[in-house]
C-alpha cells in the first residue's frame, strides 16, 4: 500500500485522465528543496549541498498532458563551508556571473512503477541534455509533491574542474517540490 497521500500508477492515470489535476500550478518554494550530493577527496567523503532558491511553475491540461519547469539559482548553492560555495558559484564550476540559473524543463510526465517517469532537459551553463527520472506523486487538499532524484555527470554540462582526480563527476540532484494551484 503507497503512504498516505501517495498515488499509485493507476490512481494517478485515472486523476490525470478525468481532469482532477487540470489547471495551471506554481512551486512552493518555502515547502520544496533541491539539493546536490556527490562525493570528494576520492570518493571517501560524502558532500551535501542544498540550493536556497527554487521556482517552478506546472501545467496539467484536461487530457492529463503534464509539463512544466524548475529553476534553480545556481548562486544559492549552501554546502556548510563559505569557501566551497565561492569555488561552486566560480567559473570553475558554475560560473554563476554568467550562468545565473540551472533548469530543468519537464516535456512529458507520465505514469510508471510507484509514480511517473519525468521526461524532459537539463540545463547547466547553457549546456542542456535530456534528462528522465522516477518520481513519486502525493496530492491531497490543492496542492501535488514531487520525490525524485536524478543522477547526473557533471562533465556532461562543462563542470569538469577535478584538481587532481579529489571529486566525482557523479552526481545526484535531488528534489522535493510541493505544487499548488494557481
């Protein structure tokens, strides 16, 4: 049995296919956190970062055709330690000056295993790739929460500074978003 408020595939394709979703929904950002994990100095030490500023927007039509788009203030990046987070907004990594927001661009949503498969781009220092991840659904009282994480290689979008082999290129940008109604 899904947790409470979770949807299942077939509960979800029956909202999606009868309209109850329908309309236009706006990312609460108080409610909803994107954050980075990877692992340094060789893969022996987990980082954790978290990005302070998010917005998003959704739309669902009346055929159950979902689409929509998160963006993340890459300058917001919080991993505990000044020093890192001025290296992360650099053009090392970042380059924040220039490339201010990171963006992902869901094109199609449709259900799968224990939730929907999310399709769409990714776009990192104006370098974007299509993406695809699992996520699981929860609605209840106007508003629908997103779970889902999506592993991503860094070098894949130009963030290829590795002093002497010290961080992984793998990655995994995790995401809570709570939508409500517009």
């Amino acid at each position: 049995m899904a947790p409470s408020g979770q949807l299942t595939s077939p509960e979800l394709q029956s909202k999606l296919a009868d309209g109850t979703l329908a309309g236009t929904w706006t990312l609460d950002p108080a409610r909803s956190e994107v954050r980075l994990t990877t692992r340094h100095t060789w893969g022996l030490r987990p980082l954790h970062g978290v990005f302070r500023e998010i917005s998003g927007n959704g739309t669902v039509t009346a055929t159950g055709e979902a689409s929509g788009v998160l963006t993340v203030a890459a300058g917001s990046i919080d991993t505990k330690n000044a020093q890192r987070d001025k290296h992360l907004r650099s053009p090392d990594f970042f380059d924040i000056a220039t490339h201010p927001d990171i963006t992902f661009t869901a094109q199609n949503v449709r259900p799968a295993d224990g939730g929907v498969r999310v399709t769409g781009s990714l776009t990192v220092r104006a370098n974007t790739r299509p993406a695809s991840f699992n996520v699981t659904v929860c609605a209840a009282d106007g508003e629908i929460s997103l779970d889902g994480e999506l592993p991503v290689n860094r070098a894949d979008f130009g963030l290829t500074w590795n002093f002497i082999g010290i961080a992984s290129m793998h990655n995994t940008i995790a995401v809570h978003a709570v939508f409500t109604r517009a």
